[in-house]
C-alpha cells in the first residue's frame, strides 16, 4: 500500500477500485470503495438511475403554469404528507434527447403538447448520493389546458394529477415557503427572473 501511494502524483486523485451492486430494480444502489488521495479506502453508497428532466410549461397571455399533484413514498415516509405539488419531471430514456423527454413528460402527466421547450441549465440534483442529472426546462403552452386529469404510467406505478395555477399565485407560494419541491421552485423563480411581468396581480 505504501509503495502504491509513493507511486501517484503529488495533486489530489480519487479513485474508484471497486462497485457492488446492493440492489437492481428502478434505480440501482452501489456500494463503490473509492481510495483516497492518501492512500485509504472508504465505501460509499450510490443511488444510480440516469438523467432526469423536468419542465414548468406556462402560458403567458392568461398567466398560468401547469404542474402536477402526485403521491411520493418517500415523502411520505419522512414527513406523512400525502402529495407533492410539483414541475413535470421524469427519467432520461436510452438514446432520448433530454428535451424530447420533457415533451413526452408533459403529454403522459398533463396531456399537454409542448412543441418547443427552453433549457435553462442542467444541474446534480443530490451529488451526495446520486448520479441524477437533471436537465431543467421552461416551456409555454398555448392551448387550453386540460386539468384535474389524471396521467402517468400505470406500470410505473405513477399517479398524477395536472393542475393550471395562476403565475401570481405561484409566487405568492414560493415567497410563504409552501413550494415544497426544489426543482419546482427553481423553475417558478427563474420564470419570475426573466419573465417578471406575468407575476402581477
């Protein structure tokens, strides 16, 4: 081990030398040994289910949002509340485009069809314990939206029910701490950034 060390170069390197899986179902969880820059080994555990993307579609003339109610287990489990208000989000397919995700995200979950959508960024979502890129979008929408409709895969075991808010009330929520979800509030807070005429009363 101390030759190993003495071997490697002066500036900081990590290195994983090893990956288990603990578990292979939606997401996998690794346990991966990494070595430290001064030789030591740790084990760290990894959630692993790919790229994500999520998007606020809005419409500008009537000053309204669509999001989604669902249920969370894990919200559940750690606060006992029964639902999220939340952007529409979901899983980067194989070979998908991260905003041909987000169009087919909105048409499953709130039937919207989004013909253009707007990147913003792209950011770790939990870089402490997952792998999750999440590619963040804003999109408008021009027809009437459907609401209190539900969506969502049934296998996937999603159930999902698209809701129209006013933009000034969404920002009345973000300011009192009431939206609970973190990409939800970036989304409304950049649209408040570039748009801030559509949050009037």
């Amino acid at each position: 081990m101390t030759d190993e060390i003495a071997e490697k170069p002066e500036r900081s390197i990590h290195e994983i030398v090893r990956k288990e899986i603990a578990h292979a179902g939606w997401a996998r969880l690794l346990v991966a040994t990494v070595r430290l820059p001064d030789g030591r080994l740790i084990k760290h555990e990894i959630e692993d289910h790919g790229e994500a993307a999520c998007v606020l579609p809005y419409n500008p003339l009537r000053r309204t949002a669509v999001l989604v109610r669902q249920f969370r287990v894990p919200v559940l489990f750690a606060a006992q509340a029964e639902e999220t208000l939340e952007a529409i989000a979901g899983i980067v397919e194989k070979n998908e485009a991260a905003a041909r995700c987000a169009q087919r995200e909105a048409r499953e979950e709130a039937h919207l069809q989004l013909e253009a959508v707007q990147h913003i960024f792209t950011a770790w979502t939990m870089p402490g314990l997952s792998t999750e890129r999440m590619h963040f979008y804003l999109a408008v929408y021009a027809e009437e939206a459907q609401t209190d409709i539900g969506g969502g895969l049934a296998d996937e075991n999603e159930n999902t029910l698209a809701v129209e808010i006013g933009l000034a009330e969404l920002a009345r929520m973000a300011d009192a701490n009431e939206l609970t979800d973190v990409k939800t509030l970036l989304l409304v807070q950049t649209l408040r950034l570039r748009r801030p005429e559509l949050f009037g009363s």
